[in-house]
C-alpha cells in the first residue's frame, strides 16, 4: 500500500498538484473478503470545492464524483481532499475545464472512467436531505450485547422468498489508518430469505469496533447478506460528512438495483 496522507499532519497545498492522490489497490482491502461478484460504484460529494476564475476571482462549488467498484483503486479521502484544497489557488477558464482536470486526475488514480459532476454556488443548486425508505430497524426493542463484528449474528426469519428493504442510522465503523469513527446509515434491498430485522440490527452494531475502510465494510456486509442464499442484493451506505467530503458506496448483484441518484442521508 502507498504511503497513506492520513493520520499525518501536512501543510494545505496552496497550488494544484495532482501528485497528492493517493491511489489504495482494491485487491490489498478485499485480501480476506473473497466477495462475490457485484457492480456497483463508490460516490463521493464534496462541499468545499473552490477555484479562481480567469480574473482571479474565488468560486465555490459542489461537486460530486462516482469512482467505478470494478477500478484497479479506490482513492484516499486525506489525499482527495488535499488535491481539492490545492484547486483553489489555480485559475481556470470556465467550470467545464475545472471538471475535466479533475476528472483526468481522479481517474488515472483509480485506474478506471470517473465520472465527475460540478455545480456552482452561482447556479443555485439545490440540497434534499432526508431518510432513504426502507423499514428502520433502529427502534426495535432488543438487548445488544456484542459491539464487534460478528456475522453469525444474522438470522432468517423464514425461508419462502420475499423482497425486504431494511434500513438501520446505526452503523459505526473507524478508520483503519486514524482510529476515528466513520458514521454513517445502511441500506439492503434484498429479495430472498427473510432477514430477522432484530438479527440485522444486532449484526449492523456489531461493525462499532471494526477498522475498516468504507468501501469495504459495505462489500463486507454484501458478502455476509449474500452468503444467507439471497437471489438479488443491494447494499448502500450513506456515510456522514469529514473534512468537506461524504461517501456512499453501494454495490449490487446487477445494474438493474443500482440508484441512479443516491439520497442524501440527513446527516451527510
């Protein structure tokens, strides 16, 4: 694995420098996941992206970046967000040369097409935070008693076949690199046997000590809801907000399941 910017204290770029992202290989955090196949992509939204204008003038943005499940990489939040930070002292033309810099940078990264999305403050883009649907675990009245991952945890309810949405706020993990808490809500669209919701929402807060990339703990959650005999499965989740950035990966049995617009957890 590259030499990680995370859990390093670094001096904030002052000019664009594409050298600071640091691509993480996949097959390096998927060594003992062994996951089944699945499509899905990892989206990123940033909220702090700024540059100058060809006057010299600040702007301010949204931004939002969908780096493909399948890329030979994922990207390092810390090195994303120092690349970010170094746009803002850099003159460009017009939007659209900021976002295909970007996009060229991102994707020689991960190895794979990024797809790269700007708005403009000026534009006045629009924000809808909310709940995702599904049915919320979180309330049921159950006795927890192990708050380490634990995919034993998970039960069928009964064996006939049905489509089930389940939706739990309480998913916790940390980084593997910092320690620091990784926050953020999980979503299953599954259709095969039903998943026992107070066994979900056990298995979900068993991930509270668990060291793991975002990526790979919703392949990691994938894998365990797969290997219960599912025949379709989508799992998202919505993580909150750190350093100006959020992430969502989500992955699916087929292309069919994926969202073609994530939504915006209330905390994100």
């Amino acid at each position: 694995m590259s030499e990680l910017w995370l859990g390093r204290q670094v001096a904030v770029p002052s000019s664009y420098d594409p050298g600071v992202l640091t691509p993480i290989a996949r097959a390096q955090t998927r060594r003992d996941l062994d996951p089944p196949p699945f499509v899905g992509f990892d989206e990123w939204r940033a909220y702090e992206l700024s540059w100058l204008d060809g006057r010299g003038k600040p702007v301010v943005a949204l931004a939002r970046f969908r780096v493909p499940c399948d890329s030979p990489c994922l990207i390092e939040s810390k090195s994303l967000k120092l690349y970010l930070n170094g746009l803002g002292g850099t003159r460009f033309s017009e939007v659209d040369a900021v976002a295909a810099t970007i996009r060229a940078d991102l994707s020689r990264a991960a190895g794979a097409a990024v797809e790269v999305a700007i708005a403009p403050l000026s534009a006045r883009p629009q924000r809808a935070p909310g709940y995702p649907a599904g049915d919320c675990v979180d309330e049921l009245p159950v006795e927890i008693e192990t708050y380490r991952y634990d995919p034993a945890l998970l039960r069928i309810a009964e064996a006939t076949p049905r489509m089930q949405r389940l939706v739990s706020h309480l998913l916790k993990s940390n980084c593997p690199v910092t320690g620091q808490p990784d926050w953020g809500c999980v979503v299953v669209h599954a259709l095969g046997p039903v998943i026992d919701p107070a066994s979900f929402l056990r298995y979900v807060v068993s991930f509270r000590a668990q060291q793991e990339f975002h990526e790979q703990c919703v392949e990691r959650i994938y894998r365990d809801l797969w290997r219960l005999g599912m025949q379709e499965l989508m799992v998202l989740a919505c993580y909150t907000r750190r350093g100006g950035l959020d992430i969502s990966p989500v992955r699916a049995s087929r292309v069919g399941l994926l969202p073609e617009t994530l939504p915006e957890e209330i905390r994100q």
